[in-house]
C-alpha cells in the first residue's frame, strides 16, 4: 500500500467515529537502484535492443562514479550508435557516438564510429580528427587507408604516405594500398611545379602556362555547383580539389581508356587546354560535378549506369529517343556494358544509361532520383531502393523500359 493510499484510510476511519488502535506506520522509503541493480536491468533491455532504456539507466550508473559503469554506458552507447547507422541514420548516430566518447573519452571503436558516422552524413571534414585518434589508439589497417584516401582528396601527400606506410609495414601486399601509392607516385610526377588557384568552394591545381585556362575552369565550376546544388541539394562542407592535365599527364595519372575525357575519383581531373572550345569546358565541368555530387549523395554506393546516366542528364546531354537494345537487357547487364573496356560497346552503355535515367527522372523528377541516391547512401539496397522511391521492383521496371525500347 502506498503512503496516499495509507493516509486514506485513516481519514475514512476519523470520519466514521471509529478508533483505530494505533496510527498507520509510515512506508519505508524504497531504495533507489544502485549501479548494479541499474546494469543488470540495462543488459536485459540491451538483450531486446531496446536501446533508448538500456542506456537510460546504464548512464545513470555510470553518474555514480563507477568506472565499470562507465565502460558499460559507453559501450551501450556504442552499440546503439552502430545499429543507428546500419539503419540510415548518420547524424544521429553521431550523437550517440558523443555521449558514448562521454563516458570513454579515448575508445578507439567510438572514435571510428563518429569518424565514420561524419563522413556518412556528408561532413568529411569532421571525420578526420577522431579517426586520427582511433589509429593513434588502434592502428587499424582500413582505417589508416581511409585517412589516407581523405588526405589525399585534401591534396595532402605527405599526410596520406603517413598512413599508407602505416598499413604496408603491416600488410606489405595490401593491394589497395599499393595501388594508392602508386597513384600518388604518378600524380607527384606529373603535378611537379603545378600552381594552385584557390576560392572559398575549389581549389584548381595548374601547370601555369596558361593564366586563362584555370579562370576559365573556376568560373564554370561556381556555375555547376549553383546548378546542379540546386537540383540536387548538393553543397559540400569543404573545397574540392580539380586538376588540369595535359592529355598524355591525364593518361599517364588516370590510366583510363582513350576515349575518356575527364575523372571523379574524389578529385575533379580534366584534360583540358586553351584550345578546348568554350561550350566542351562547360559542358565536362558540369558533368564531372555531377558526377561528385553522386558520389557524395550515394555514400559512393551508386552502381556505373546510376552515376554516367544522371552525369549525362545535368551536363546537358540528350537522351537518343531512337535507342534500340538486344532482347532481355537488365540493369546488371547495362552495368556491365558500362564498364566494357571495349570503348564502343561502354558507349552504347552511356547512351542507355541516358535514357534510363531519364526515364527515371520522367516517373518522379530530380527529387526522386536524390531519395534514390539518399536511400543507396543509407545502405539500401539497389532493388530495394528502386522499389521504395519508384513504388515497382527491378524486375517490373525493366520490363516497361524493355517495352518501351522495343528490344
């Protein structure tokens, strides 16, 4: 019985005349939990993932100045942050990776988390501090090749070597890392003597012959990220890095085919001169944004037919309403026609690629196809992502465009 309900009674007994022969002894005062009783109920609730409970009372523990409460708070907090952002959600994983970092200032696995959780929600710029602690705790060897990827689009070599020997001390035939360093080693080459043109949004790297060209290039770029932000809600947190090449220093850097006239590998790399007409700058400009836009807005998750289609459609360039393909086209195939070596049979998987998207972009505008790359960015997978923005799965999709194209 409660105190209320204690006092109650003793009040209907003075109203009623009666006696009673002593007064009601007051409840005892219940204990608060302490730290043990507060994890053992937290780990229940972990157990069901119910998240938002467990952690509720393990950070209640953890006030009392338990350190094994706090390696609990921290590691519930953890655990949380990570299934939020296996589920899509990147920013407030990052808020859960805090309180656990809270609890466990140094834990390496929390820094990763946040590290990663920044650059899942678009805000590289972030994620390179507390991935630089975690490694300085934890010398992962993905981890140390991740920093030296995101050196390296800072245009800092020095920094991205750092990491890259980190790993190869470790792995000496890690083979990302190797052909990273390669990279790097032709890129040094190449860019020796190069000058710099900086603005608040680009940083243009130049051999300098040609004062013109990197203007040129700045104007066009300002102009793409006005339109194709616009359209796609794209506006990055830091510079990004674009490189002028002449055409046998873009082949010698890239290695791509012949028939290839520009690169996003998380920098913009163009072979362009003072004879490319006016029109083709603007144009290429526009389409290797577009292509960091996607790449960004996918988490780098978007297959070659998503990314060249969409490319295609905010640089400009016209779907061919004549295109006729083979019978039984999918997108798997259409993916790997995009990738063929063979430099006519990859252009026939541009040109479809075009018109796929643009089919898409008919169904639901530019603001599907951005959900489209949201939901692959979030882990999605691409049926599921199909199925989700457009309301049909794969199959169904790919029968209409069959149908319509007449293969």
């Amino acid at each position: 019985m409660t105190a209320a309900a204690l006092v109650a009674v003793g009040a209907w007994w003075a109203l009623a005349g009666g006696s009673p022969a002593e007064a009601p002894a007051p409840e005892p005062a219940i204990p608060r939990p302490g730290p043990r009783t507060l994890r053992d109920e937290a780990w229940a609730l972990l157990a069901s993932r119910r998240f938002a409970e467990a952690c509720a009372r393990l950070d209640g523990a953890a006030g009392q100045a338990d350190p094994a409460a706090r390696h609990d708070a921290a590691r519930c907090f953890g655990d949380w942050a990570w299934a939020t952002l296996r589920e899509g959600r990147p920013a407030e994983a990052r808020a859960l990776f805090r309180h656990g970092l809270a609890h466990a200032p140094g834990d390496p696995a929390l820094l990763r988390g946040l590290g990663l959780a920044a650059i899942h929600d678009g805000r590289v710029a972030e994620a390179v501090e507390p991935l630089e602690r975690s490694v300085d705790a934890d010398p992962d060897p993905e981890v140390h090749l991740l920093l030296a990827r995101l050196w390296d689009r800072r245009d800092r070599a020095d920094r991205a070597l750092v990491h890259l020997r980190a790993v190869l001390e470790r792995a000496p035939t890690h083979a990302a890392a190797r052909a990273l360093l390669e990279k790097l080693e032709r890129e040094r080459h190449a860019e020796a003597g190069f000058r710099r043109e900086a603005t608040a949004h680009f940083v243009v790297k130049h051999h300098g012959r040609d004062a013109a060209l990197p203007r040129a290039v700045l104007a066009a770029l300002e102009r793409a990220r006005t339109e194709v932000g616009a359209r796609l809600g794209y506006w990055p947190d830091e510079p990004l890095l674009v490189v002028l090449y002449e055409d046998a220093a873009f082949r010698e850097v890239t290695r791509v085919h012949g028939w290839v006239t520009g690169l996003f590998d998380g920098k913009i790399r163009l072979p362009v001169g003072a004879a490319t007409p006016p029109a083709a700058l603007e144009a290429l400009v526009r389409h290797e944004y577009a292509h960091a836009a996607v790449h960004a807005l996918a988490r780098g998750r978007a297959p070659r037919w998503l990314q060249e289609g969409l490319a295609q459609l905010l640089e400009g360039a016209p779907a061919d309403p004549m295109l006729r393909v083979p019978t039984g086209l999918t997108l798997r195939g259409l993916e790997a026609l995009v990738t063929d070596p063979d430099p006519v049979r990859a252009r026939a998987g541009y040109d479809l690629a075009r018109w796929v998207v643009d089919d898409l972009a008919q169904r639901g505008g530019l603001e599907a196809l951005r959900r489209l790359l949201g939901r692959l960015g979030a882990g999605a997978s691409l049926d599921h992502a199909l199925a989700a923005t457009y309301g049909h799965d794969t199959d169904a999709l790919e029968a209409a465009w069959h149908a319509r194209l007449g293969g």
